[in-house]
C-alpha cells in the first residue's frame, strides 16, 4: 500500500494534549481553572513570566479556507466596546494574581488584528500594562493582513515594543484566491513586508497554505518564487484543514473535488520544503521553517522550542492567559477556553465572571503524555530513561509503532525513539501512538483533519 494512502488519516494537530475533543469538561469548573492558573502563576511569573493570548475576532470578509473564530463586519464601532471588555477580562485575572504579572509574550491573533485601529491597538495594550510589567527578553508578536496592515499599524506595535509579525499570504493564484475569497496581491506583501522591516522588526513571518482549491504545483512554486524574493525570516507551510462540518466556519465556498488528493499535496509539500532547503532555510518541527538568524531556529538549536495553541513558540512560559471569545487559556495543569459568542462573551464579563464555559484538568497521565509529545512535535525524539517519564501504557504505544519503525519514520531504543528525515511528515501519526485517550476512544464522526 502507498505510505501516503495508507497514513493519511484524520489526526489532530497537537497544539495541546489532551486534545479539544478528549477535554473532560464534566469534571472541569471555573473554580479547578482559578486555582489551577494561581499555582502556576505563583510557580513562573519570577523566573520565566507568562504569555498573553488575545483574541481579535474582526474580519471585513469572509475566507473561506478559515476555521477561525471569527465575526464578519464592516463596522469598525466594535472596535473600542470589544478592548473594553479585553482590559475588564485582564483586570479580573490580575485581581485574582495576587501580585504584578511578568508578561513574558503577548501574541494579537484572529480574526484579523489589523481590522482594529493603531490607535485602538495602542489602548488596548496600554491596558494591559496598566496592570503589569514586561519581563526579560520578552517578545510580542501579531498576525497582520497584508491588504489592511499600514505603516501606521506596524509604527504603533513596533513603538509598544513587537518585533515579530506575520502575515497571511495563502497563494498568489488569482484562481486559487478567488476559490478562498482572499484576493491579495504579490505587490501588498511585499509593501507590507519591507515596510515592517524598515521600521526595525527582527523577525517577518510568511504563512503559505498547501492542498488548497484548485491550487496546483505550478501555483504553489509560483507563490514560493514570489515569497522569496522577500526572504522572511520565518516561513510556516501548512496543510490546509478541511473541516467543513465545523460550526461557524466558511469552508463551503467549493467543493471536494476541487482539493488536491493525499498524493497531491505530499508532491506539493515536498517540493516546497526542497525549494526552502536550498535557500538557506530550516525545517522546524512541523510544517515550519526558518533562516539560521531567527529565534525559532535558534530556539530549536537550544532545547527551548515549544508549541501550545498559538503554534510554535521560541520560549516557553508554563502559564498562557487566552483573553477574548473562543482563546483558549493553558496553566500547564489545566486548559480552559472562554465562551465563542461575542454576545455572551461579553455580557458575562461585564458582569464579572470569568468567561471560561469548557476546560480540562490534567491528571498525572495526561502529563506524562503531554511531555512525550511535545518532544516530539519540538525535537523529534522523546526518552523515558527516567521514571516520571513512564506510563502504563507505554509498552503498547511502543507495540503500536513497529509498523512505523518498520516504514523507516522512526529508530526505537531500548529508551529512546527518534523521528527520521522520512518521519517528519509523518509526525503527526506518530504522536497518534502516544494519545491513549484517541486510541481508547476512536471517534465515530469527524473531528480532525487530514494528517497528510
């Protein structure tokens, strides 16, 4: 059987573990996820700080490649209401804090952030420092649409201390943007990016999608022709998720048969990443890559690369505080994610309560397995030579991947696994092994994307 066929299936990304779907919300409350996010606040905030998530939901038009959260608008008076109810968010956690929070990382995330003013960007950050401090080395980040990011947006978040900026880009065939309802020229990223660069940001990201509508090899080496010309620091090739039975998001604007098939898109990834190689860059983790001058490869070299629900990050903060509707919170002992409607959101805030509906504690297995795969989506190995590394179920993980190992995706040893070269597309399937709680419970309807 074709490796491809036969290991592309649905699998998650392993943005966290346990995942979404396996979350025991029947045990979790508001009151487990305070306490929860107070211990570990009181074990980081001196030595490493804590991240800040915030969600900016606001998007002028629908794209229909997007499983984001998100609210289609043209009225820009959402604007102010919204960061007022951030800031009452953030000021209820500092209440519970007990003392200043180091904020170590700050990423603005969407929905589209630059649909919101500089002016209004300034206030909101403004307002969380009202409350806090910036720690050692901190580093702030947001994602920027070409089309919309001015000067002004990129001044205003540099002058608040961001240095790192990525944007959308997608694919530059008018065929494929119409298909996605992102119609972006080569001509706005490029200003978009020198743009950034001469006002002093150190690190420009590139977010390019493989395996969209209509979308062919031509188009996609076309689309890295054009990206480097521009040499982003960063560049992040992803597979496109479909998941159309997602309530709430757009990916209805075409059909199944216009995707690329699983072989397909294996073509289109590989080319890529050969083309990426041969410039300089360097594959990091999954579907990431970076020049030997930016921080997420330096990060990689070092042993600090992480990866929670904002992707790949090149430091780690045990505590991360999701703020706005959908974010989803993560204190290392627990995760919680706050309520999806703008609406409800919003008037639970303005009330005072803390706007978290579903969450999940994690019990001492869940940590155990969180650590194993983390290993391997940040440094494709992971050991357990030592006993807190161990869990019942790992002679039957290792069992699961013979088959594997036979395929060459892996070198197993007595206590240790390594991913190869050929594995690394693969890694998803991989961590597949060690999510006792997907193996124990396989779903009986949709709930992940493709892994290839």
């Amino acid at each position: 059987m074709d490796l491809i066929q036969k290991y592309n299936v649905p699998g998650p990304r392993y943005t966290s573990y346990p995942t979404v779907p396996y979350w025991d919300v029947n045990t979790f409350s508001a009151k487990k996820w305070i306490n929860s996010f107070k211990k570990s606040f009181l074990e980081s905030n001196q030595q490493e700080g804590i991240s800040l998530y915030i969600h900016l939901p606001f998007c002028e038009s629908l794209c229909t490649f997007c499983g984001c959260h998100k609210r289609i608008t043209k009225r820009h008076e959402v604007e102010e209401p919204y960061i007022e109810t951030l800031l009452k968010e953030w000021k209820m956690y500092c209440d519970m804090l007990g003392s200043t929070p180091r904020i170590k990382e700050i990423h603005l995330g969407g929905g589209t952030p630059t649909f919101f003013s500089s002016e209004n960007l300034k206030k909101l950050i403004h307002g969380i420092f009202k409350y806090a401090k910036r720690a050692e080395g901190y580093e702030f980040s947001f994602e920027g649409h070409p089309n919309n990011t001015t000067r002004e947006h990129l001044q205003t978040l540099y002058d608040l201390g961001f240095r790192r900026v990525s944007y959308g880009v997608q694919d530059y065939s008018l065929q494929v943007q119409k298909a996605i309802n992102r119609i972006q020229p080569f001509e706005n990223v490029k200003r978009a990016t020198e743009e950034a660069r001469e006002i002093g940001y150190t690190s420009v990201s590139h977010d390019l999608v493989f395996g969209l509508p209509f979308q062919t090899l031509g188009d996609v080496i076309e689309t890295i022709n054009k990206t480097i010309q521009l040499m982003p620091d960063r560049i992040a090739f992803y597979s496109y998720a479909h998941v159309p039975w997602m309530k709430g998001n757009g990916q209805r604007g075409f059909s199944e048969e216009n995707l690329p098939g699983g072989e397909e898109k294996r073509i289109l990834y590989e080319i890529g990443k050969k083309l990426f190689s041969e410039l300089g860059y360097v594959e990091i983790g999954m579907d990431h890559f970076a020049l030997k001058t930016d921080a997420l490869y330096h990060s990689m070299n070092n042993g600090n690369l992480h990866r929670n629900f904002m992707g790949y990050t090149a430091s780690k903060t045990k505590l991360m505080i999701g703020l706005g509707a959908s974010s989803i919170s993560d204190s290392w002992y627990a995760f919680a994610q706050n309520v999806k409607s703008i609406e409800e959101y919003t008037h639970l805030v303005e009330n005072n309560v803390l706007p978290v509906y579903r969450g999940h504690c994690l019990n001492e297995e869940d940590l155990i397995i969180r650590k194993h795969i983390l290993n391997l989506m940040c440094q494709l190995r992971t050991s357990w030579d030592k006993n807190e590394d161990y869990f019942e179920q790992l002679p039957d993980v290792l069992e699961s991947l013979e088959e594997l190992k036979q395929d060459g995706f892996l070198i197993l040893k007595e206590k240790e696994l390594i991913v190869t070269d050929e594995g690394k597309p693969f890694i998803r399937n991989i961590c597949m092994a060690f999510d006792v709680l997907l193996q124990r419970n396989k779903p009986d309807r949709e709930l992940f994307s493709m892994t290839v």
